[in-house]
C-alpha cells in the first residue's frame, strides 16, 4: 500500500536551495512498484519514455501530489514537497505545480475562459480580475474568440489549449504534461506540439511530458527519460537513445538493432548461440570499456547490406538468414530477417526490386565493422 502521506507542511519552511526539480519517487501502487529518479532545470523539458504501465504516470502524479511516496523526496525550486522520512508533505493545491491531462479535465458546465479562470479565482482573485487574465491567456495559445465556447463546442486540440491555459493561468513552478497530444490526429497533433514548445520555452518553467512516442519526445523535449517497470533504464536525447539503446524496448523504439551477448576483450560480441559481431566501440565507450562480459552490439537498419547470395571477399559480419516481413515505408523497404542473428534491415524501394525480395527468401545480411557499436553491459 501507498504511504499515508503525513501532516501538511508549509512549502516556506522546508527549503533546501537548488532551483528546477529533483525528484526520487519510490510509491506501491496495487502490485506495481515504482522506484524512480529525475530532475529537470528551469526552462529544461523532459520527456518521459515508456510502454504502457511502465509508471510514467504514477511519476508525474507522485510529483503532483495525488500518489503518497513510500521512500524517497520530491524537491522544487528548494522546497521540498514530499519527503516521508521528515513526514514533510505539502498538498497538491499548495505545489504550484501546473498540470494538463491527455483527457483535460475541463468543466463541462463552464466556458472556456471560466476554465481558465477557475483556478485564479480559488486562489482570490476577483471575477473581473481573473476573466480579464483568462482572456489574455486565451489570446496567447491561438483561443481569442472562442472564450465564451464550452469544451463540447470545441475540437480536441483546442480543448488542450485551454487545459494549458488554465495550468500557466496559475502561475506554476512546474508543468506537468500527461500524452497532451495522444487524442489528436496527424496534422492536429503536430500543430499543437509546435505551440506547446514554444510557450514552454516562453514559461522557463521546468516541464515533464509523458509520452510513449518517440516522436513526440524528438518534437518537444531537451531530455528524455526512458520509464520500464518502475525503473529509469535510459536517458539523454532521442539520438542518444539510438546511437546506444540500452534495452530491447529502447532499440525497437527508436528503430535500431539491438544484439545481446558476452563481448570478448576488446571484441567481438559473441550471441548466445555463437554467431559473432564484429565492431568498434559505440558512442561514448572507450575501447578500454571493452573489457570483456556481458555486452550488446547495436546496428542501424541502414548500415545493412542485403545480398540473394552469399557476398564476395568473406566480409567480417556477414549473417545468412530468412526474409518473415517487408514493410514500405516512406519510399524505403524495411526487411525483418529471421535468423542467428535476427534483423531489420532498411533499403531503398528501388534496391528491393531489383533484390526481388518476398517472404520466405533466403538473404544474406552484411554490415562493416564500424558501422556496428559496441558496448559493456
């Protein structure tokens, strides 16, 4: 079960000095256990990355105030909010912590510059006061005109405007954003991701974003944190993530292979049933990293040659294998090779045709030593 969150603190009383969030988040919930740490710096977005039920959520919502921590702090901006050690709790409506749901949890009964307005007047602001802020906020994500429109007049994407509105109409420290732009379609969801950028950016606040796409995390954050079973496994930019994927979940994601086994000193890599992967050393590990043990090869799909027979000149990685899939995407063929190792390869529409490829052909996949990163485990 959740701690039971202890006595209110007042946030004045209980700071510690550091500007931006820092946060370690240990909370139970049911069977799922999460036990997690980040922070971001004022102006800094961070996306948080992770399949279903991975706890991106619980995380953002443990920061919020809405889960009671087990173990751990959540600080913001020197105050901490959360510490159960020093039974030091300060309620979610004391946090300054701004917050927009995927469904934005508008009041259906109020327009949309009522919404908006809703927290400044909780907060004693007066009615002609706070109408006057909502409307200014309104006009500044693109709503000017549609004040008076209740959230069932208005399309999704403008529903998310006035849920983040609302949260800066508050004045946060620190933005919380859950899947803002999941219920979208194409053309919607790119739009909007633009503009949550750019007012971020104006805000300087500190802002998480749950996310479980990659896209998404490229379009709008500095840093992204990878969430998998309660654990961070991963962070840095989504081209760091790619140039060395530290789990299967991290390398499907971002579209590159990932090859699991003992590396030899210095190399190679050896699988588990003994095909070997010839390489150099990934991005930011040293050759003395390679020290021998538990490690991965990691190989972009593009990096792959493909051959209908066996290549001259007994090329160092060189695998045989069986076409199970071919996915055009974009004017370029994705080919899933089934085999020791299994692969994705990615060629060109034209280079396929002439390959004549289809399921159930025999291929043979070839990959330069230096376009394959190694790395310890």
């Amino acid at each position: 079960m959740t701690a039971t969150p202890a006595t209110p603190a007042t946030p004045a009383t209980t700071s510690v000095g550091d500007a931006g969030l820092a946060a370690h988040v240990v909370t139970t919930v049911g069977s799922f256990r999460l036990d997690a740490e980040l922070g971001a710096e004022p102006g800094e977005i961070v996306a948080l990355l992770g399949p279903n039920g991975a706890g991106k959520s619980t995380m953002v919502r443990a920061v919020a105030g809405l889960v009671g921590l087990d173990d751990g702090r959540v600080v913001l901006d020197g105050v901490v909010l959360d510490d159960p050690a020093t039974r030091t709790w300060v309620p979610p409506e004391q946090r300054r912590v701004g917050m927009v749901f995927q469904d934005h949890a508008l009041f259906d009964h109020l327009s949309a510059a009522a919404n908006v307005a809703f927290g400044l007047r909780a907060a004693g602001t007066g009615r002609r006061a706070a109408r006057a802020e909502a409307l200014g906020w309104l006009e500044r994500v693109g709503m000017d005109g549609l004040a008076d429109r209740r959230p069932a007049q208005l399309s999704g994407g403008q529903r998310q405007r006035v849920a983040l509105a609302r949260a800066l109409a508050a004045r946060p420290r620190l933005l919380l954003l859950d899947e803002p732009t999941a219920a979208l379609d194409g053309p919607g969801r790119t739009e909007l991701r633009r503009d949550l950028r750019r007012h971020i950016t104006e805000s300087g606040l500190p802002t998480l974003v749950v996310t479980h796409d990659p896209v998404e995390a490229r379009a709008l954050a500095d840093r992204t944190v990878v969430v998998e079973r309660g654990r961070v496994v991963q962070q840095g930019t989504v081209a760091d993530l790619a140039a060395h994927p530290r789990s299967r979940y991290v390398a499907d994601l971002v579209g590159v292979n990932l090859l699991e086994g003992v590396l030899q000193a210095g190399g190679p890599l050896r699988t588990p049933s003994g095909a070997e992967v010839v390489g150099v050393p990934a991005p930011g590990v040293e050759v003395a990293d390679l020290v021998g043990g538990p490690g991965s090869a990691t190989i972009h799909p593009r990096a792959i040659a493909l051959f209908t027979d066996p290549p001259h000149g007994s090329p160092r990685n060189c695998w045989a294998g069986t076409v199970v899939d071919i996915d055009d995407v974009d004017g370029r063929v994705r080919v899933r090779m089934g085999g020791d190792p299994a692969l994705t390869a990615e060629v060109t529409s034209a280079a396929s045709r002439d390959l004549g490829l289809h399921t159930g052909q025999r291929v043979w996949a070839v990959a330069k030593a230096t376009e394959v990163g190694l790395a310890p485990a």
